[in-house]
C-alpha cells in the first residue's frame, strides 16, 4: 500500500513539474516529506492485517494448538500482541503529533518558496511564460553585450 500511495504522490509530483508548477529539483524532497505523513495512515493498518494474517496463519496451520499443549495459551499471545500493539500506538501518536505536522508544514514552505521563485527562474530567452498568478505573459530576449576595441 505504501508503495501504491508513494508511486501516486511521485505521478503528482511529476505532473506539476512538468506543468512548470514545481521545480524538478524539489520532486524527491516533496515525496519524501508526503511519504512521512502517509506513514501515519498506513502503518497502522499494516500492523492489524500483520496481526490477523499472522492469528489466522497459527490457526490454520494448527500451531495455537502446540503452543497450548506447551502451555502458552491464547490469552498469552494476545497479551504479548497487546503489548506489541501499546509500543506502536505510542510510535504513531509521536509521528502523528509531531513529525507528519512538520512534514507537511515543511513541505508546504517549500512549495511557496518554489512559487514565489518561479516566476524569475522559470524564464528561459526567447520563450513566453506565464506569471504564477496568471495576471501577465514574460518574454525575456537573450541579450549579448560585445566589447569592441577602436
């Protein structure tokens, strides 16, 4: 699922590059800080169908059942699988409270940077382009100043 969500964000962050909406340079940084926030939202839900694919796989391989011949019984490994799941809750709260916010208000910085800057940087010799705020057309000619010796 991550993989699906980071390959998204990356078709997005093309898209606006392309569009001239986002400098190249900046696609990898954006993904990066995306796939921070996306943690939050999918790892949570990795660790449940870890759980029940893992609850379901001892079931079916009937290996609940040697572990309660051994003495472990089901009360012990939801315990343990409680504690497993605290330990997580505690990993998520920190990155949902502070590393996705900054994540995302970094990312978002950037992109403003990236907008304001546009409009001087984007501008090649000899080519219109469009103000970011679509009030106005730029065209800057190349402009060669020659030294001539008398």
């Amino acid at each position: 699922l991550f993989l699906i969500d980071l390959s998204n964000s990356f078709l997005r962050f093309l898209s606006s590059a392309a569009a001239g909406a986002l400098p190249g340079e900046l696609v990898l940084v954006m993904l990066s800080l995306k796939s921070i926030s996306s943690l939050v939202f999918l790892l949570p839900l990795a660790l449940f169908l870890a759980v029940l694919l893992a609850l379901g796989r001892l079931h079916q391989d009937n290996e609940m059942i040697a572990l309660e011949a051994c003495g472990v019984g089901i009360y012990r490994v939801l315990r343990i699988i409680f504690v497993l799941a605290l330990l997580f809750a505690a990993m998520m709260a920190v990155m949902a409270l502070y590393a996705a916010p900054w994540a995302e208000e970094k990312r978002y910085q950037i992109l403003d940077e990236a907008q304001a800057t546009m409009d001087i940087s984007g501008i090649v010799a000899g080519r219109f382009k469009e103000s970011a705020a679509g009030n106005g057309i730029l065209r800057s000619e190349e402009h060669t100043s020659e030294l001539q010796s008398h």
